[in-house]
C-alpha cells in the first residue's frame, strides 16, 4: 500500500476511473488523486485493489461487462454520505487483439466489442445522470487506431472506430447540458497491454487453419516483432495520466487529445493524406516489417546452422581420438554397434554420454 507523496488540498468531487489495475487507468487515478479528486478506482483483482489504495483513491472491483457491479458503483456515489458530485467518468477499461479480420473467431469479436464499445456505454448510460447534475465530464480513451487500421488491427480498431463515433454523437447530444464529452487518442504507451501482443498474436496464429497460417503467419510474426520493438520507444503511462487530468480540469478543453508523437504523426496523415496514399504507406510499412524479420529469422537459422556444424565436427573429432586413445591402449580394432549410434557431447557441461556401450571392444 502506498499514498500519494505531498499534501493534497481535497476537491470534493468524486471522478470514476475504469480499468485502473495498470497502465493508463492506474496512472490517471494515482494523477487525480494527487490533483486531490476522490477517485473510484476500477479494479478486477483484490491483489490490484492493495497495489493501488493510497490517498484519494478507493478501489472498487468493477467489471464494466456486468451490470450488477456497474448498479453497484451508481448506488456507491449515490449514497456517499460527503454528498460528493462526480465531476468526471474516465473510460479507460479494455483489451487489445491484433489478427486478419478472417481468422478471428466470432466469440472473439463479440468479446472484444463487450469490453472496449458495449461496456463503456454501460458506463455512460448509468453515470450521465449524475453528470448531467454536476455538470461533468466523460472521457474516453481511445487510440490512433480509432483514426486508422492497419493490417491486423480491424477488430481493435473496429472497436476504437465506434468509440470515436458514439462520443461525437454523444458530445452533440449532452453539450447543451453541461456535459462535456472528451476523446484521447494515445499511440505506443509503455503498458501491459503492449507487452501482451506477443501472447495474444501467438495464441490466433496457433489457432488459425493451415490456410489461414499459410496466408496470414508472416504478417502476424511481423506485427508482433514491431509491437515489442515500440515497447521501449513508448512514452510512459504517466504522461496520459496527466492529459487525462489536464483534459478533465481545464476550463475549455479541446475535443480530443493525443498522446505520443507517433499517435499525432498518425492523426495528422489521416486527416491529410488520401485513402489510396494511406493503403500504400501503410502496406509497404507492414511490407517492410515483414521483410526484417524475415532477414532476422534467416539470419537466425544460419547461426543455428553453422552452431550445429561445429558441433557435428566437434563429436567426429572427439569419436576419432577415442578410437586412437581405445586402439594405442588396449591394441585392439575398435568396431561401432551400429552407424546410427554416436555419441551425445552436453555444450552446457562438456559431458560425454550415451544410452549404451557404444564401442565393441573385440580381437584384431
């Protein structure tokens, strides 16, 4: 358990902020807090819940997929006995697949579509009232995949596309009310999520008929490899925490923010380029992302092949100073049981074993 450094002046205003066991959620509670809001921090964990209770926030196990926690939560500000309005609603909950929109399953779309569009409207639909009331504000975290889809990101971005659209309906529908309606729209964030692309890739490729691996397996290990080497180059979760809460405390803000110079690089192309430009940038882009790792996996294969020549002349230099050290000892031929047995040398130990005799020592 840790609490946030320094002394807060408290706001009095309660902001919702799902999806905050890590990453962006749980850098823009800690980000809050500090500000001095009361933040209701979404969890799913109890473990997560300890990690991140400290001042001003209080974790409460939510998942935005069920409506009974979603009740639960409305029923929690309602009753706050400080009488504390809710200023703002940070829909940040959700999860991230990349595969070829013809190898993932359906249940897989339904599942994804539940979490990144259907639960944020849950989220909204059960907490407007209150900020209506109040006046508040609904951010929600979308990504530079809500402004394009590359290869593999159509279901991701299928999902971040029908954000970006509900939130400008939604802005146009709640403004005249007080409501203000904000999207932010990171790019490469150093978080779990990031880090998962390896697993969740690997997971559809071995699911994949062998067609689909035949058509789909090199674009896949491609985009994985881009995903890990962009881990490093993120900007680190803090930083959208903190346009998170500059979105949610200033007076004017802007409609939609970015986060990331990829992401605002990305936005600008969008917005500015043609779409038969962008499906050429972005088709040589995964051309070449392909083609780097496919030099690195060649490469690979050919150190693996000249290591396992070495080791074969290795056992063929060891077999025959055995057979000279066997015959100038005991003065006898030295014959093998059979050519398919040889000896096994350990490069870990430099330890020679073998399942039987492997020599026969008999009469000249």
């Amino acid at each position: 358990m840790s609490d946030i450094v320094g002394k807060v002046e408290p706001r009095r205003e309660i902001v919702v902020v799902t999806g905050a066991s890590t990453g962006i959620g749980a850098a823009t509670a800690r980000e809050l807090a500090r500000r001095g809001f009361h933040v209701l921090a979404g969890v799913r964990r109890g473990t997560d819940a300890d990690a991140l209770r400290a001042t001003n926030i209080e974790p409460i196990m939510l998942n935005i997929t069920n409506e009974a926690e979603i009740a639960a939560l409305v029923k929690h500000i309602t009753d706050d006995p400080e009488r504390r309005p809710l200023r703002a609603l940070v829909n940040n909950a959700g999860i991230g697949v990349n595969a070829p929109v013809e190898a993932l399953p359906l249940s897989e779309w339904r599942r994804l579509f539940d979490v990144n569009l259907f639960g944020h409207v849950a989220m909204m639909q059960a907490l407007l009232p209150a900020l209506i009331e109040s006046r508040g504000t609904i951010v929600n975290i979308s990504s530079v995949g809500g402004k394009v889809a590359m290869a593999t990101y159509g279901p991701y971005a299928g999902s971040k596309f029908a954000l970006e659209a509900v939130s400008d309906a939604l802005r146009r529908e709640v403004e005249p009310l007080g409501v203000k309606v904000i999207v932010i729209e990171p790019g490469a964030v150093t978080t779990e999520m990031l880090g998962r692309v390896a697993g969740t890739g690997e997971r559809i490729v071995s699911g994949m008929t062998t067609e689909q691996r035949g058509r789909y397996a090199t674009l896949m290990h491609a985009v994985i490899s881009q995903a890990q080497a962009a881990i490093p180059k993120g900007v680190p979760a803090e930083e959208a925490g903190r346009v998170v809460a500059d979105a949610i405390t200033s007076r004017r803000p802007r409609t939609r923010y970015t986060v990331g110079r990829d992401a605002a690089i990305i936005v600008r192309l969008a917005r500015y380029l043609s779409v038969s430009v962008r499906d050429h940038t972005f088709i040589w882009h995964s051309f070449r992302s392909m083609r780097r790792m496919e030099a690195r996996r060649r490469k690979a294969s050919a150190l693996r092949f000249r290591h396992s020549q070495s080791l074969a002349n290795l056992r063929q230099r060891f077999s025959q100073a055995m057979v000279r050290s066997t015959i100038q000892r005991f003065g006898k031929t030295v014959k093998p049981f059979a050519a398919s047995e040889r000896l096994t040398i350990s490069t870990s130990t430099w330890r020679v074993t073998r399942a039987r005799p492997a020599w026969n020592c008999g009469p000249a």
